[in-house]
C-alpha cells in the first residue's frame, strides 16, 4: 500500500518536472516569434505595400506548389526505400540505409550548383551527348530544377522518421494479414501503410518546412519563393523590419502545414495492446523484385550522393593538379563535430519532454507546446540568428558569442526533427507497459529509462541522426552566433564557393560528407533488423 | 617565412541529466590546441611591437578565403590578437544592428557601400581621422568620414570566347545589349548588391525612365537570371549565355582554377557610362569598439603598400592608394568613367530596388 501511495506521489513529481522543463523550452523557442513582433512593430508602411502585392500572392502560391510537390515527391523516393531496408531481404541493407540517408548533409546551394554543372543546359551531360545529336536537355531551370534537387535532398527526412516507424511496429498485425490470405502487396497497403502515417506525417512536415525555409536551391533555380523575397529585403533593403513582417507570414504557413501534419497523423493509437518488446518482424523475401529493388535504390543513391560527391572529388583532383595550396581543414572538421555532437545531444534532451508530454497528455497546453516547438522551422536561419543576437547582445551578454548561444540557436531551429522522429516512436509504445511496471513497484523515471527510453530507441537514434546531419551543414546559425573566429566545415565550404574557388571547396565538402557518414553507419549497424 | 604558433582554446560542453530531471548543465573546459600557419611577412612594414599588443575584433562581409591571409599578415607583424567574425555583408551589418551599442566589433569591413551605409545610417561608425581619409580618392570614401574604400572592383561584361570577339561583336555601352540579337544570349544577378549599384548609376546617368526601359529591353531578351556574379562567370564559360554583366575578378579566379583554356573572358565597355563602374569594399571603425588605437592600425595597414599590394597580386581588385601597381589584364582606374554618385546612400539604393521590383527583375 505505501510504495504505491509513494509512487503516485514520485509521478506527480515527475510529471511537475516534465512540465516544467517543457514548458521552459516552449519559452525559448518562442524567442524568434517575440523578436519578429518587436522588429514588426517598427516596420514602415511600404512593406504592406509589398506583402499585399498581388506579386507576393503569387510567390506565396508557387512556394505552397513547391512545398506540396516535393513532399510528395520525397515520400515517394523515402517510402520504398523505407521499406526495403528494414522489411526485405535487400542485399547489403545497412549499406543502403547508410548512403541514403547521407545526402540530407549536402548543402542546398552546393547541391544546385552541382546540378548545373551537371544537367544544366550546357552541363557535363549535354557535352556528353552532343555527339550524339542530342540539341538540347530537357529545361532544368525553374520549377524542375528546384523540385529536383530539393526532393533528391530531403527525401532522408521521410526516410529516417519512416525507418523510425517500420523498426517499431507490431510485427503481429501483418501476420494476422499474411495469415488471413491477404498477399504481401495487399498487407502493406491495407496494414503496413496505415500503420506508417504518424512518422510518414513527421518526416513530410520537416520536407515541407525545409522547402519553405529554402534560399540555396530555389535562387540557383530561378524558381522565386517566399523565402527569396525576404531575403531582398534584407539583401538589397537592408531592412530588417520588413523582412520581420514577411518571416511573421513564414510561421503562419508553417502553422498551416502543421495542421495538415494533424490531419494526415490521424487520431488513432498505434500501439498493440499487449506486446512489450518487439518481436522480429517478418522478413519479406524480394525473389525477382531484388533486381529492380537494387536498381531503384543505386540510381536514387548515385543521383543524390555520387552525383555530388563525383564532381567535388572531380574539382579536388583538379585543384590538386594546378598544386593549389589548401587550408588545414582539421579544425574546422574538429569544430564540426564538436557543435554538431554537442547540438544532437542537447536537442534530444530537450525534444524528450516535448515529445512526451505531446503524446502522453491530452490537453490543449500539451499540443499548444508541441506546436510551438515547431514555429521556428520554417524560418530561414538568418531570421533565427538575428533574433539570437538581438536577446544575446542586449540580455545574455555572457555568454554572447559562445557556444552555449550557439547551441540554443540550434535548438530553436533543429528541435523539431529531434521531436517529431520521437513522437513517433513514443507513439507505438502502449501506456499499459509503463503502468504494468509501476505496478511493480518501479518509480517513474526507473520506467523511463529501462523501458520507454530502450523501445523508443528507433526514433531517439533517428532522431539524433537527423539534428546531427543537418547541423553539420547549417551555415547561417554557424556563422552569426558561432564564437569569434569559429569555422566549421560548412563555412570553410562557403568560404570558398563563394569566392569561386572550388578546387578549395571540394575539399571540406567531401570530410563534410565523409564524417557525416561515420555517426549515420554507427546507428545503422545498431539497429535490430535481423 | 615565419613560423607562428597559434593557440585556439575551444570550449567544451558538458551536459549532464540530473537526476531524472532533464535539467541541463554546463561546465566549461578548456582544451588547448595548437596549429601551426606559416605567415608571410613583408620586409616593407614598419610597425613596432608593443609590450602587450592588446586585441581586435574585425566585423568581415569578405569572405575568408580573400581576406584571412592580410589580416594573418597583421596578426604576424603587429602581435595584435585578430579574431574575425565572417558573414555576407547584409547580414554582417544586420548583426551590428541588432548589437548595437553592445557589439563587440571594433571594425566592420563590408564588400560593398551599401553594407556600410546601412550601419552608418544607424550611427555607428566613429569618424576616421583626416590623414587617413586623404590616401584614397574622394570619390571611394563616405562624405562625413564614416568610413573609407579599401580596394576597388569594376563592373564588365564577362563573354564567352568561343562565340563573341570582343573587336567586333560587342556594342560600345550597356544600351547596346538591348537590341534583339541579343536575345537568349544575356545573363544577369538583379538581387546582388554591385548589380544594383550599377543601376543605381544607371539612374543617375540615364534618369528613371531610360534605366527602366533598359531593364524591360534586357528582360525582352530573355535574361538568364543568377543568385551572383560567379555561376554566371561559369556559365558565360560552359556557353550556357554569351554575355553576363558581372565585377571583373572572379574571371582571373576561375582561370587561376581552371587555366588559361578557360572560355570567358572580361571586356571593359568602351563607350564608358555604368557599365565599366569602379566600386569598393570598405572598412569604419565602429564607435563603440574597445581598441580603438588597434582599430586604427588596422584600417591603417589595410591602406599600406603592402595590403594594397596583397589586394592587387592576389585578388585581382583595384589598390585604391597611389604607387601601387595592378593586375596586368586589368584597364587602369584613371581610364574608367568617374560616376560622381554616393552608393551608400540607402534612399538613392532603395530607389533601385523599388524600380527592379516593378519590372519584375526581382521575380
């Protein structure tokens, strides 16, 4: 009788905990809202005039097509891939899962750049196939161009979250499909699908706030969006106000893309009513579908990562050759690390009350929560480094300009990836098993870490991998709140294709890749999908 | 050749979950790394070092690649510790903004005069001393002493080489490239910031509606439109478009790169007018910083022979002081056409961004 009265009171006290400890993270990703309303309130009345220009309109439209299509386009790259590595009998799976996963690192500009040089219509392509009469390719500018290279760079998203999904679903629903007739194709539509919504819904919604936070791809594309247009403004305007005006209707349409997300997650639970631990899902042998399976995964692989990566090695080889003398990169790779490392582990830690309290408790302040932490996604970098600035410099003086502030910019931009990858795996775990091991006599944070934090790993590990990657190719956040004279890899990238000199750039680019891909093979070949 | 040692002290993050609780806390830790750079130093400067050279913390819109090396030479000769913060120059100067009275910069170095305006606007430059202001021309500096040009860059038409010969194919100014022959073959960079300054001089020169029919003639051609100045070097190069109008010294990097084989090629517009406009990068001290006196060395250095050498020989700019010799490719300063115009004046660069905006130029 004691130890549960003692219990119930060590759970309310956890609770209290989480609360709070959410509802502090909540305050600190709501600073670049606040910031925008201060810089807002100054704006002069010409930037009206510009936002409610029919041309606005227009970019508001197009960058809502854009957003939509390479959703959908990305989910339809992440989805078989998905599958194929954590269900199928796919030769050198982790092989797959690895490489895939890795173009999420590739910068959206240099991506562009590269698929100029490569499809563009003068490209390497086109000189390829000159001699064959090929004329012209097809048009690469415009809305090709960026929906392109976009998709093949955040299709990862969709992946990981989905990946996240498939390890953790109950593996008895599609044999009760197998078992009553149903074929392999028919479960996965009517069973495995359904059951893929919450972390499909998760990755879509960080696809969807990428493409609208987008400046590299769609500037290089010549495909305007809205994004583009606050950027004039600072760029050409040197107007903060206006851009703050124009970054307030970024998070509006990030808000609208989030209730899209809540639609599409569906209300349902997504646990099993009794099982604990996973059992071995069913492997499904591919048989003859290998080959094509191979195939559609080599040519997403060689389109998304080799394609880059063999003009970078290209531009290295002939910076070589001229013997132009490159920078030691190996702080700058030291540096890398260190912030990205640092920045995963920070932001899991924040996203696990977020997460929980999303999934776990039913209020409105609960959901209220898990929707702010999400406000900040959709702006540009710069918009989230100005707000830093303004409350580092003027509030937080001590620790301006170190990477304590750099960390919590990347909180505020990164949190999301880090929650929505959790939520989902929080999702497939029944309430009943913790409550089953209360019952035991167990207090809630001995339930916590031996049983919801081990089944939840899918995601937490997913999770961990997407901040990781995506922090090791942030520039803005980087450059702005990064301590004096900090260079990261990403910046040393910048550095020098901004000044045209790419033999120096390839360098740092392909260690970027390279090193990305050390902590992406770590939590692959961790994983249970024997 | 001289070896230095420079020590990086790295802050390491300790997270920690306490008890259950997902509190965070942070411990400092200081890891000592040491790297070794070589320095070039130039026998020519003559600056003592002092007994504690004390630091300085440099603002750059110039990215590193250009501008580490000058200010590794600073470091080396003067012992003074330089940290640098990099950044696009808007940005640069939207940080300052933000800071304002508390930012920690002492000098703000921005690539173009509109950066600079924008933070003399907001009043944040002290004023350079007369002695400093009297080496570069008038013309490349700020009316009221906010801040002086530290080297030049002209705007040209870059071309490809396999489809234009410069003595006969191009016309004399920039007017000529709204004729129909041109059509599909033109490429331009409307949001970046030399771009707009040339139309701000446009505006000046040809007035509002001469400019604006310009800008219609140039989109009627079909103008291929580019995020900046490199990728359409590149692609005036691949073929992709036979004129681009661009600043001069990404050309002699991508040949530097790619060698002499390169297919593009810089031509000075003959007829003179904006088309063969000079503009600076610039550097001002901002009022509030804490070493002032070092401050002072720096922008003193920059406009020292030997920077002004470093700018000319290795990144194909413009020197602005005298006796200093440039790029051999490059068409003497004195012969380009004078544009008696203020490029920092925000209202005067507003006025161009309102009229790309209502051609459309900036869709």
């Amino acid at each position: 009788m004691n130890t549960i009265i003692q219990n119930t009171r060590k759970i309310s006290i956890f609770k209290w905990l989480i609360w709070f400890a959410g509802a502090l993270i909540a305050l600190t990703l709501l600073l670049p809202a606040f910031y925008l309303l201060i810089r807002a309130l100054d704006a002069g009345n010409s930037i009206w005039g510009i936002l409610f220009s029919a041309r606005t309109m227009r970019v508001l439209l197009r960058t809502i097509y854009l957003a939509t299509s390479v959703t959908l386009g990305s989910a339809l790259l992440a989805v078989p891939i998905a599958w194929l590595t954590v269900r199928s009998d796919l030769p050198m799976r982790r092989f797959w899962a690895i490489l895939t996963t890795l173009p999420l690192v590739v910068p959206s500009y240099v991506g562009a750049y590269l698929f100029i040089s490569v499809l563009g219509p003068k490209g390497m392509l086109q000189k390829w196939l000159s001699p064959l009469g090929v004329e012209e390719l097809p048009k690469l500018y415009g809305f090709s161009g960026a929906f392109l290279v976009l998709t093949l760079l955040s299709y990862p998203y969709i992946l990981t979250t989905t990946r996240a999904s498939l390890m953790r679903m109950n593996p008895a629903l599609e044999e009760a499909s197998r078992n009553l007739g149903y074929g392999a194709w028919s479960t996965f539509f009517r069973v495995t699908l359904p059951q893929l919504r919450p972390g499909l819904a998760a990755g879509g919604l960080l696809v969807a706030l990428y493409v609208l936070r987008d400046f590299g791809a769609v500037s290089f594309m010549r495909y305007s969006t809205f994004t583009r247009v606050l950027y004039i403004q600072y760029q050409s305007s040197f107007d903060r106000t206006g851009a703050a005006i124009l970054a307030l209707v970024l998070i509006l349409l990030s808000l609208l893309v989030l209730l899209i997300e809540i639609k599409t997650r569906g209300r349902a639970n997504y646990y099993g009513g009794h099982v604990g631990a996973v059992g071995n899902p069913i492997q499904i042998k591919l048989g003859y579908w290998r080959w094509p399976s191979l195939l559609f995964c080599s040519t997403v692989v060689l389109l998304s990562l080799l394609l880059p990566a063999g003009i970078l090695c290209f531009w290295l080889l002939r910076g070589m050759r001229i013997e132009m003398a490159f920078p030691s990169l190996w702080l700058s790779a030291y540096n890398s690390l260190i912030s990205s490392g640092l920045a995963s582990i920070f932001i899991l830690l924040a996203a696990i009350p977020v997460a929980w309290l999303s999934v776990r408790e039913t209020g409105r302040i609960a959901t209220f929560l898990e929707r702010v932490s999400y406000s900040a996604f959709a702006l540009p970098g710069m918009v989230v480094a100005l707000a830093m600035v303004f409350f580092g410099a003027n509030y937080a003086k001590p620790i301006y300009q170190t990477l304590y502030l750099l960390l919590f910019g990347y909180l505020i931009m990164f949190l999301p990836q880090a929650v929505g990858a959790l939520r989902t795996s929080f999702l497939q775990i029944s309430p009943s098993i913790e409550q089953a091991a209360r019952t035991l006599g167990h207090g809630p944070l001995k339930v916590f870490s031996s049983i919801t934090i081990p089944i939840a790993w899918p995601g937490i590990s997913a999770g961990i991998g997407l901040v990781f990657l995506t922090v090791m190719k942030e520039l803005p956040i980087t450059l702005i709140l990064g301590p004096l004279g900090f260079s990261t890899l990403a910046t040393s990238v910048w550095s020098a294709v901004e000044e045209a000199m790419f033999g120096a750039a390839a360098a740092p680019a392909l260690l970027l890749i390279l090193l990305s891909s050390v902590p992406m093979g770590v939590i692959v070949l961790r994983e249970r999908i024997e | 050749m001289n070896n230095k040692k420079v020590k990086f002290s790295r802050i390491l993050l300790s997270l920690i979950i306490a008890s259950g609780l997902l509190l965070v806390s942070c411990q400092p830790e200081v890891v000592e790394v040491e790297v070794e750079k070589e320095v070039v130093v130039e026998k020519e400067v003559e600056v003592v070092k002092e007994a504690d050279p004390g630091s300085l913390v440099v603002y750059s819109g110039r990215s590193e690649s250009l501008v580490q090396p000058i200010i590794d030479q600073f470091a080396a000769v003067t012992g003074i510790e330089v940290e640098v913060k990099y950044g696009k120059t808007a940005e640069m100067a939207a940080v300052l903004m933000e800071e304002g009275k508390n930012s920690p910069a002492d000098v703000f170095w921005a690539q173009d005069p509109g950066g600079a305006g924008a933070v003399a606007e907001a009043g944040m430059f002290a004023e350079l001393p007369a002695d400093t202001l009297a080496k570069v021309d008038s013309g490349f500096q700020s009316k009221n002493g906010d801040w002086v040009g530290v080297s030049g860059r002209a705007r040209v038409v870059v071309y490809n080489t396999a489809t234009i010969d410069p003595a006969t194919d191009l016309p004399d100014d920039l007017w000529g490239f709204v004729e129909p022959e041109w059509k599909g073959r033109l490429g331009w960079a409307p949001t970046n910031g030399s771009f707009q300054a040339m139309v701000t001089a446009l505006r000046s020169e040809w007035g509002e509606e001469k400019t604006k029919e310009w800008l219609q003639g140039i989109m009627a051609n079909d103008v291929g439109v580019y995020p900046k100045n490199t990728p359409q070097v590149a692609a005036a190069a691949a073929g992709e478009i036979d004129i681009g109008f661009v600043n001069h010294y990404y050309l002699h990097r991508f040949i530097a790169a790619e060698g002499e084989s390169f297919a593009a090629r810089n031509h000075f517009l003959t007829g003179g007018g904006p088309g063969s406009l000079v503009m600076v990068a610039t550097i001002g001290r901002i009022s509030t910083g804490a070493n002032e006196a070092n401050a002072m060395k720096f922008v003193e250095f920059l406009l020292s022979p030997v920077a002004q050498q470093y700018f000319a020989g290795q990144t194909y700019e413009y020197p602005l002081v005298e006796g200093v010799k440039i790029h051999r490719e490059l068409t003497p300063i004195a012969e380009l056409p004078k544009i008696d115009i203020d490029l920092s004046d925000l209202v005067d660069l507003q006025g161009t961004v309102d009229l790309l905006t209502e051609v459309g130029a900036l869709e």
